[in-house]
C-alpha cells in the first residue's frame, strides 16, 4: 500500500522476471501511471530488451513504441501492419483508422503534404527546419490574443477554497492551504503526480470529503452547510473507473437514478434521461445493460448519468483511462460540447498532457498537496523548471514549438504560425 504506482508494476514485472522466461508480455503496462511511473517502467523494459528478453509490449501511444524493433498494427483482430516504426509509425490514415495517435511529427509532414516522415521530435524539427519554416509573428500574437478571449467569457465564482487542508483519519496529510477560484464556463485539467492529492481536491467540490482546515464554497455557500442533494445539483462527480459508479440493471435506470432520488415524477425523470443520453449519443440504449457495453460507452453511461442531475459543474477523474485514440477523441468532445454550447463548467483529472493542451482552456498543476502552477497550458508547458519539479513532460507537438520558439498547444496552432520558407 506504500508502494508507487510504478513501483507496484515494477513489482508485478519482477515477479514474472523470477521464473526467467525467454519471452515477456506487457499489456499495456502505464496505462493508470503518472509521467514518473512511466518512465520507470519504459527504463525498465530497456533494461530488460538489453538483457536479451524478448519483449512483447500492447501500446495505445505510439511515442512509447518508437524505440520499439518491430511494430505490428493491428484492426478488428486482424494484422493490418507489421514493419519497423519509421514505416509503421508514420502512415497518418491508417494509424488513426486503427484508432492509434499518430505522432506529432507525422501529422505535420501529412498535413503539409510532404512524403518525408519524421518520427521523433528532433526528426520533426529538422524536418520543418529543413522545408524552410519560419515563425509569423502576426499570428504568434494573434495566438496569444485567443487565450485572453477565452477569459474574457468565463462567468461567476462557481467553486472557492479559501486556506484548505486536508487530512485522512490516519493522520496522512494529503492538502496544505489550497486556494482556488473555478468560475462558470472554465474547462480545467489537473495534473501532478500520482498521491499528489488530485483526487482528494475534487473531492471537496461536491463533499464527498470536507476540508480539515479553510473553507470550500460551492454557489457562494460552504459545502459543510449544504446537504448532498444540493452538492449533487451542483457539481456532477465521474469516477475514474465506470464501473464503480454503475450499479443499474439497465442504462435507463442508471440514468434515471439521480431524478428519482430528487422526488421527480416519471414525465420528468423521462425527460431527463432522455437528454442526457443524446447528449452522449446513446439514445436507444434504454434497455440494454450498462455491464455488457464497451468501456468507452460505459464511460459515457457513466458522465450521461451525472448530467441527468442537471448539475453546473461536471468533474470527471481521468475519464480517457484505457481507452483507445478514438474513444478519447470522442469523450473529450462530448466535454467540450457540454461546455461550449451547453455552458457547463468542466474539471478533468488527467495524465494524457496532449488532451490537456488540445481541450483545457486552464491547467492547475498539483504537487505534494499545494497548487504549484495554475495558468493557461501553453504557459505551464513552457515552463522548464516547472516541469523538471514535477516531473511532468510537455506533449511532443509543445516540444517541437518550443524548439522553434512557438508555444503552440496543438498541431493546427503550430501550422498556423509558420510559413514556409519558399512561399
């Protein structure tokens, strides 16, 4: 219980590693690890390759297989490739038909219509080094100018911790004098480490655990004063896992199960259902059982049954956990369509840093309790020395800017800054 979690898959790998097999088999190995864990797992299975194991690893991120000898692709149970990674790896189209990220990299030599295929960042930079890209600073300032736009809209104080501390009954301290302002209309992602107390904050912002010292306000009112009907109208809680939230025989009743507790009549827990299960594009699932849907429709089960309350905030604790590229395109969409035009204010717990900078408007960097960094992600990424402290890593497509003296978040924001060379 003491252990980290890459310590606890060190501990998982060592235990094969006793019975000396030729061949070991990692099934996608970081999956629900922070930036730390997995780079103690990535020197690890190094150190095994070069210890003349063969390794054979299951992988969503394609920047985590680059070094591998040999990639096989695989679609609907069939081999669609085998190759080494600078051919496998940088076919945009059929990585993202496959449902697998492409790298950075590759994206942009596809975007910009090129046949040379970079597939590490340095190989990107020299690519667009290469074609003669250079910076426009008319629209590297327009770039900035967007993000002063975004909080111009942003509304009300919607969540305030004033001094907050928390503490387990164990004695553990996990928060120390966090204050924080979350206004209507902000998309936030949290990052920090695993234990840093992301969790335990969020926590707080429904009360599912009340602060040990300072004050949480939800709606201007302390949530020590307000009753978990009220918290539960305001602030909508997605697990991290879905299957520790869905209990229901069928979708219907699953969704249905926050109307009903709050004494709606059938017409209106209908009704409720009803919209929230097109606002995740399930209508037509009544019926069927939550269990035998994929996680990615679990998943939406799970964030459809939350919006049925109705709630203003919507908080989801590492909601793309395990799923492919396609499914967490699909459930960071969905996010950012309840808070674009439904004007819900999104939370997300997440270690993916390329969906913070793709979808967060806000980052709030969490470490050893206290918020360490709170600002646009573009500027967290930015920070080195932030960075090294927290042992985060900027998202390649931020490293490939940085090198070019972009701070571009996105592959489009990064097309958008330069011009070529000969144009």
């Amino acid at each position: 219980a003491t252990l980290s979690g890459g310590q606890k898959q060190r501990l998982a790998i060592a235990s094969v590693l006793a019975l000396e097999p030729p061949i070991i088999v990692l099934d996608e190995p970081t999956s629900d690890l922070d930036p730390v864990g997995k780079q103690e797992i990535f020197q690890l299975r190094r150190w095994l390759a070069d210890d003349r194991n063969a390794i054979l690893m299951v992988e969503h991120e394609t920047e985590e297989a680059i070094d591998a000898d040999r990639i096989v692709l695989l679609r609907n149970g069939e081999v669609v490739a085998d190759g080494n990674p600078s051919d496998v790896l940088t076919d945009v189209q059929l990585l993202e038909q496959c449902g697998v990220r492409p790298p950075a990299g590759a994206i942009l030599a596809h975007r910009l219509g090129s046949r040379d295929a970079p597939l590490t960042v340095d190989e990107a930079v020299e690519f667009l080094k290469g074609i003669g890209a250079r910076v426009d600073s008319s629209r590297l300032e327009e770039l900035q100018q967007r993000d002063m736009q975004y909080r111009a809209r942003y509304g009300a104080p919607i969540i305030e911790l004033e001094g907050v501390s928390f503490s387990y009954s164990n004695g553990a301290d996990v928060l120390h004098d966090v204050s924080l302002t979350i206004r209507e209309g902000e998309f936030i992602a949290i990052v920090g480490q695993n234990g840093c107390g992301k969790t335990t904050l969020v926590k707080l912002f429904n009360g599912l655990l009340h602060p040990t010292g300072g004050v949480v306000r939800i709606c201007g009112k302390p949530t020590t004063q307000a009753t978990q009907a009220e918290l539960a109208q305001s602030v909508g809680y997605v697990f991290q896992n879905p299957d520790h939230q869905i209990s229901a025989p069928t979708v219907f009743d699953e969704v249905a199960f926050a109307p009903r507790n709050f004494g709606m009549s059938s017409n209106e827990v209908e009704q409720r259902v009803r919209l929230a299960l097109e606002a995740v594009h399930l209508t037509g699932y009544e019926d069927r059982s939550p269990f035998l849907l994929s996680k990615g429709e679990r998943q939406r089960i799970a964030v459809a049954s939350v919006l049925a309350a109705q709630p203003r905030v919507l908080v989801l604790d590492e909601p793309t956990t395990g799923l492919d590229y396609h499914q967490q395109r699909s459930v960071m969409e969905l996010l950012a369509k309840l808070n674009r035009e439904h004007g819900h204010t999104v939370v997300v717990i997440t270690h993916s840093m390329w969906l913070v900078c793709e979808y967060a408007h806000r980052c709030i960097v969490v470490h050893r309790g206290r918020i360490l960094a709170d600002d646009i992600p573009r500027k967290v990424f930015s920070n080195d020395e932030l960075l090294a402290e927290t042992s985060l890593r900027s998202p390649e497509i931020m490293r490939i800017g940085s090198a070019l003296g972009i701070p571009a978040c996105t592959v489009d924001e990064l097309l958008f800054c330069l011009c070529a060379g000969d144009a």
